[in-house]
C-alpha cells in the first residue's frame, strides 16, 4: 500500500504545509497517476479536504509504503515547461516504508452514567524515512475493559470499540493492536513488530433525573424519591445549602428515597441536591424552599339541608401554598378566631383548631362549619371572622389567610359565598 503527498513551498504561511491524495491500494505493475496541476487549477480538496493553493508554483512530491513490504513501489514524476518547450522525467523508489511513531485512542477520557454508550477510535500516526509525520489514521483494533462492572467494551465490524456504563467507577479501556517499526541497514530496510496498545479512561458517575416532590417549607420533613441510575449503596444526599440535610432510607440502582429535613433558618429559593455513591457524585437538581405566604382553595362543599331537620356543615379544602402560587409541602397551621359571637342555637360554642401538621405532604387541610338547632327552633346561629396561620416553631406565626362567615341554621356564608353557592376552586385567600 502506498501513500503519496505533495508538499508545497512555504512561502505563504497562511496555508496548509502539505496537501496528500491518501492511502491507497496498488496490485502488482499497476500504476497511478496524479495531475498535480489540474489538483491546483481546479482546486480540488486533498483526502483531507484541502487545496493547493492556486497562486503554488513550486513543490516537492515524495511518496511512502505503509505494510511490511519492502522496497517494492517506484515513482516517477514528468514535469513540462510549456513555455520553454522543455520536459524532464525522474524515476526513483522511496526509502524504507514509513513507520509507527505514536497510537491514541479518541476520546481518551470518558465520564458518563449507567446504561450510556460511546463509540471510541483508535488511532495511530506514521513517519516517512525523510522524518515527516504522515496523517494519523483510524485501525482495527481488539477492544477490552479492565472492569466490566464499570463498563464493557466490544470490537466493531470497523474496528471501533463500542463502550456500555454498567455501574459506578473507574476503569480503562483497551484498544490492542501490532504496527510496524522500519530501520534502515546497510543494502536493505529491516521491520519490527511492535505493541501499538494504548487505552482510554473512563468514569461512570450516578445520576440523578427525577426528585418527587422536589420542595418544601422552613421547618420542614419531607419525604423524597430520587430516581436515575446507579444509585445503588448511595451513601449520602448532599445539599449547597447547610440549612437542609437528609437521611437515607432505602437504595436501588434506580430509585433512592430519603428524608430531608429543612431548618427554621433556610430561606426561599432553589437548592442544587446530588447523590454520592462509593465516593462518586451525581449530577445536580433542583430541591426548592418554598416559604408558605397564603392559602389557595381547593375545594368547597355542604352537607344536610337548611332548616333544623339535620345538622348543616360546610367544608372547604384549602392548601398552603408560596406568593407565586406553589405548593409549599406539609407545613404547621393553627386557626385563631379575630371575633365571634355568641351561639345562639345553643349547640356549643366553636373553638379554634391548634398548631398541627396539614394533612399531606402537598399542604392540604379541611375548615369544617358546622352549626345545629338543638333546642332552639327558627332562625340561630353565630357570626365569625377567622385567619389560619403558618405556625412554625423557630419563628413567629405568619397570617395566610382570612375567612368571615355568618353561620346559620338556614344559610352558611363565606366571604360573601351563601348557601348553596360554593367559593370556586382557586380562589386565593390572603390575610
């Protein structure tokens, strides 16, 4: 096999130094010819996608052997001068065959994750005996991993290697093959068989794509799923911010579930979060301190029947969420009562609820209003005005949001909403 090159002058730095036509295959007596003046007039791109430039009035061309053949291909070069009239032929063989001088493999370093997948070269660059590097070109080598747990490799049909990220950790990948170092003798040219093995590194990391519910309130204890892959063994969930830390449950090589726990101090914003798994650290998402501002309703509903034929009951689902509307997670919330009247239907007098956790992790709880006849018959009830509060322990209450009710045997009223009429889902309820 041989590769021809024309190397140009360099009287124009601003160009490539050489331009190569490439390797090719040559049969016995075949021949091959290159018109190295129609490759500068016509600009035609080298096998590196190059050109001679066209204002190039003089060269060298030389040519080399790649393979273990010795000695077997000879150039000739024709030059004319039209001007003059005058033509030269020169006939000559090249000297040893070129020989290897460096291999890589390309990409040398890889970092990914469980289940991704990379296809690898390998390459090698050759010397012609005038000690000119030649272009590097890709070969087929054998391919192997000294860590399949980390990742395996196999040989393409073209002799890439094909990577697969199986778990957490470190490992290099192989890429084996000989090439063929010429030295020159006395009346010959002698070749050596040669290592050319080199390898590329690769680090498989966890990584993290999905964290549900990825919020939560100041004083908070919110339990998590984290799921992606090769998170088996995790040993720790890490946070940018001190103020939130979290406990792990359980771990598989997709999910991760976790409690994290949000001190009274942490203020609003996004917090990048990552799993650690055998000293290895994930990507980063995003875990959100939602502080709760306000409530938002959710639904709102009666039971029984106006009138002192049964008890009539009111109840609207509320949830506790940030000034832009979101969700802030289970949260502390206390009822006190700005004013009330006396209950006229002699069925009790009301009393506000204490400090305790919302129903869910998703900041729900139920007002319920409520009022019966008892003894008394006709028109009864009570009036009152009530605000719920965030009721935090490392800080004072915070006002979310108000409600003023005249309540009735025959009519509950809400914020202007009677009886059958319901507060519509949505509707913002502010302090």
């Amino acid at each position: 096999m041989g590769a021809g090159s024309c190397t140009l002058g360099a009287r124009d730095l601003r160009w490539p130094p050489s331009a190569s036509v490439g390797l090719m295959t040559l049969g016995a007596v075949e021949t091959y010819a290159l018109d190295i003046r129609k490759l500068r007039d016509r600009q035609i791109p080298d096998a590196n996608g190059r050109t001679i430039p066209a204002d190039v009035v003089r060269g060298k061309v030389h040519w080399s052997l790649r393979g273990p053949v010795n000695r077997v291909l000879i150039g000739r070069s024709e030059q004319v001068d039209l001007e003059r009239g005058l033509s030269s032929t020169a006939a000559c063989a090249p000297c040893c065959p070129q020989s290897y001088i460096d291999s890589w493999t390309s990409p040398g370093s890889i970092v990914g994750t469980v289940g991704g997948v990379t296809l690898i070269d390998g390459f090698q660059q050759d010397v012609d005996c005038y000690g000119t590097l030649l272009t590097p070109y890709t070969v087929y080598a054998a391919w192997s991993s000294n860590n399949a747990s980390v990742a395996t490799i196999t040989t393409e049909s073209n002799g890439k290697g094909r990577a697969t990220a199986q778990g957490v950790g470190s490992t290099q990948l192989w890429a084996a093959w000989s090439a063929i170092v010429w030295s020159p003798g006395p009346d010959d040219c002698f070749s050596d068989w040669i290592d050319a093995s080199c390898f590329s590194t690769c680090d498989v990391n966890p990584s993290i794509t999905v964290v549900s519910p990825d919020y939560g309130p100041p004083e908070g204890t919110i339990s998590i799923t984290i799921t992606g892959t090769g998170l088996a063994g995790a040993t720790s969930v890490n946070f940018n911010d001190s103020n939130l830390s979290a406990g792990i449950v359980t771990s598989s090589s997709t999910q991760v579930t976790a409690t994290v726990q949000i001190a009274s101090a942490a203020t609003a914003g996004d917090k990048n979060m990552s799993v650690t798994v055998a000293g290895r650290t994930s990507n980063t998402k995003t875990f959100k301190v939602r502080v709760p501002h306000h409530l938002k309703v959710e639904g709102d509903q009666f039971i029984g029947t106006p009138g002192c034929t049964s008890t009539l009951t009111r109840l609207i689902g509320l949830q506790v969420v940030d000034s832009a509307g979101n969700p802030v997670g289970r949260v502390k919330v206390k009822e006190i009562f700005n004013n009330i009247t006396s209950n006229t239907c002699g069925s009790g007098q009301p009393s506000p609820e204490g400090c305790a956790n919302t129903d869910d992790n998703q900041g729900h709880f139920v007002k319920t209003f409520s009022v019966g006849c008892n003894s008394v018959r006709g028109n009864c009830g009570f009036d009152l005005t009530n605000t719920w509060q965030w009721c935090p322990s490392g800080h004072p209450a915070v006002n979310l949001g108000k409600f003023t009710s005249q309540i009735r045997n025959s009519s509950i009223t809400t914020n202007g909403y009677a009886y059958p009429n319901t507060i519509p889902a949505g509707t913002t309820i502010y302090p």
